[in-house]
C-alpha cells in the first residue's frame, strides 16, 4: 500500500508540473498573440484610411485611429454604435444601404463614393470598399471596410467641372463656330454653333471625323486644309470654306485655323475658329450681278447711242462717188460734231469724191453750228473731195459770210435733185475726158 501511494503522489506531481508548464506556454503564446494583436492594430491605425469592422446588425465592433478620429468618438465608446448614432441621418442612410448589399449578397462593393461628416462639421467624400466577413462555417458575420478620403479630389473635380461649364458657355455664346481637333482628325470638341451646323448635341460631337458630319466632298477639302496646317506648323488665316449644314442650308465661312501643341511643342492637333459671311457673299453677289446689269445696261445703251447717232446722221451713197448727208431736225454742238465725224469716215470709207451736205430739214443753224459745217467742207477737201452744200437759208448764208472764211471750193445747190444732177453731170464729163 505504501508503495503504491507513494508512486500515485509522484505521478500527480509530474502532472501538476506539466500542467503548469503547459500553463506557462499557453500565458507565453497568449503574451505573443497579445503583442502580434497590438502590432496588427498598431499597423493598422498607422494606416491613413479609415478602417472598421462591423456585425451583422451593422454595430461598428472597431476602427482604427483614422476612423475615431474622423467621428471624434473614441474606440471604446464607438463599440457597439450604429451608422444612426455617429452621422447624420441621410449620410447614416448611405452607409447603412451599401453595407447591407455587401452582407445580404456576400459580394464586395469596391471603389463606392459616399459623403461623411468631416471634423469640422462639413460634409465631405470617401471611396469606400466594403468585403464581407464570415465565420468558420462561411456564413456573413459582419464585414470590414476602408474608406479613403477623396474630399480634395473631388473638390479639384467640382472646380474643373465649373471651370468646363464657364468654358463651355464662353464658348458657346460667340457667335462663330469653335472647334478643336486631334491630330487624327477627330473633333475633341465643338461650341453650340459647330454642333448645330453639324445637326448633332454638343455631347456628341467629341469622336466624330469630318466624315460623320459633312458632305464628301466638303469632308475631303476640310481635312486635307487642316492636314496642312497640322504637318507644317503654320496657321491658315482668313480662308473662305462653304459647308453644307445638316438642314441643308449652304453657309459661307471665314475661317482662322492654328496648330495646337503641347508642353514639348509637338503638334497635337489644331484649333479653328469659323464665322458666317453668308450674308456678305450673298451682297458681294448681289453687288456682282447688279455691276453686270449695269455694264449691260451701259453696253446696250452704247449700241442704242451708237444706232441713234447712225439714224441722226445718215451717209447714203448716191453714186459710185458720191454721199449724201440728209440732216433733219435741230443740230446742236454735240451733233454738228458727230457730224463732221461721220462724214469724213463715210468719204474715206466710200473713197468719195463728193459729199452732199442736205440742210434742208434743219430749222435753225446758229454760229457755232455752222463753223462746223465750214469744218466738214475743209476736212472733206482734205481727203480729195469736195462738198456741195443743200438747203442754204438767207440766213445761213449771212452766217457764214460773218465768219469770214474762204467760201472758194464750197458749191451750193438748192435742193438734193440739182445737187445729184450736178454731180452726175461733172462724172460725164470726166469720163469724158
């Protein structure tokens, strides 16, 4: 009996040995979990981002120092809350939708922007990823998130956005089309007069080639103009281009092309501006037709002078050589010289070698009138012929003696049929001879 009391004693002791060792190792190992847990949430709180860990019940069960920080709670208090206890209601709504999708489907939401409440009291902007959190057996527990804050991104986006829209309406209140392309020939953008003409949204006009908005044979000038100024560098100022617009309507434009370059100075593309001188074409026609109307018109009243002169001043050939000048009507300075004119080119023209002047039929021949008469004669002797003169008045005659000129190689008869005579009877008798 004693031996055996003695051998049960020694056994229990080495098991309460080997329990306190195992005891000790497990005090170790939780000391090492301890110290790996601290590091983990040292980690953790090191991050920027905020991250936490909720339950199925949406009870925030952690966050890391970026977290308590931004809802100015502090972890132990934060334990147990939900989204309606630490936001305000619509930005709670917010939270509480996306995160039951992510536990109700057990798919993740990566990359979802949503408000917060920033420490100053202002809302402001996270990108937040959500995954699920499941237990051994697979099920949704909870789920961890990571919220980065992208308040200055999308602040820096709402000012570049307002900055666009005061370009967009600058842009779109000249009155003249503006448009930029790429170096592909693709339109990167359009102002609203550009996208009207094009028949299309402002929207819709970044992609489209000169090829989706125009007629082909119109498409093929613009680029190849445009390849131009892109490949040499060199800006194209002040050119016409006529476009077909979507309704139909042709347009006339002056048009103000440059290459655009980037920050090296490669050119990347190219900018035009466009204005409407339909208008003024249209007047620069107008005023073309109405010249040629005009030049018509003078041309016509040229040849209708030209006809009236003839009619005023009729040379008919009598003889083999002689004219008649039958003059009817009054005779004033103009006419006595067109007259005068006219005879001498008929005697030449004829090769006459006398010319009847009829004054029969004209009323009244002042000085001036007959000086030009006497003129006639004198010019008419000059190309070897002589000049009978018809029809002198007493008047006439007084006239011309005034003038005091030689009146020695002037004949006179006192009707055409005597001057005719006349002259037939000196043409017999040089054959005569």
């Amino acid at each position: 009996m004693s031996g055996d009391s003695t051998s049960s004693d020694t056994d229990f002791v080495h098991r309460i040995a080997r329990l306190e060792a195992d005891l000790e190792a497990a005090h170790r190992r939780i000391a090492e979990l301890e110290r790996v847990v601290e590091r983990g949430y040292g980690m953790v709180d090191a991050i920027p981002a905020m991250v936490y860990f909720k339950d199925r019940e949406h009870r925030y069960q952690y966050g890391n120092r970026a977290f308590t920080e931004r809802i100015r709670v502090s972890a132990e208090e934060m334990a147990g809350k939900t989204d309606y206890d630490l936001f305000p209601p619509e930005v709670a709504a917010a939270y509480l939708a996306d995160d039951e999708r992510v536990m109700a489907t057990g798919e993740p939401s990566l990359g979802i922007e949503l408000p917060v409440s920033r420490p100053d009291g202002t809302i402001g902007w996270v990108s937040n990823s959500a995954v699920p959190y499941r237990d051994r057996s697979g099920a949704v527990v909870g789920m961890v998130g990571i919220a980065i804050d992208i308040t200055r991104r999308k602040q820096i986006e709402e000012a570049l956005r307002r900055n666009q829209e005061v370009q967009r309406a600058l842009l779109d209140t000249i009155p003249a089309m503006v448009y930029l392309k790429d170096r592909q020939h693709r339109y990167l953008l359009g102002n609203r007069v550009f996208a009207d003409a094009a028949g299309i949204s402002v929207d819709e006009v970044e992609g489209k080639t000169d090829h989706d908005l125009f007629l082909p044979e119109e498409a093929e000038a613009y680029i190849a103009d445009d390849e131009q100024v892109m490949a040499t560098g060199e800006p194209h100022l002040g050119i016409e281009e006529k476009i077909t617009e979507a309704n139909g309507r042709v347009t006339w434009l002056m048009v103000y092309k440059a290459p655009f370059r980037d920050e090296q100075g490669r050119v990347t593309g190219m900018v035009g501006i466009a204005f409407d001188v339909t208008a003024r074409k249209e007047m620069e026609e107008a005023l073309r037709r109405s010249q040629a109307e005009q030049q018509a018109l003078i041309e016509q009243q040229a040849q209708l002078l030209a006809t009236i002169r003839q009619l005023s001043t009729p040379v008919l050939p009598v003889t083999q050589d002689a004219l008649v000048l039958p003059l009817i009507g009054d005779i004033d300075t103009a006419r006595s010289q067109q007259i005068v004119e006219t005879l001498l080119n008929s005697v030449q023209r004829y090769r006459a070698k006398w010319a009847i002047i009829d004054i029969t039929g004209v009323p009244l021949v002042d000085t001036a009138v007959a000086n030009h008469l006497i003129q006639a004669t004198q010019g008419v002797a000059l190309l070897g012929a002589r000049t009978i003169l018809v029809g002198v008045s007493p008047e006439l005659a007084q006239t011309i003696v005034g003038l005091g000129v030689d009146l020695k190689g002037l004949i006179s008869q006192s009707d055409l049929r005597s001057a005719i005579a006349f002259v037939l009877k000196r043409s017999q008798q040089r054959s005569f001879v």
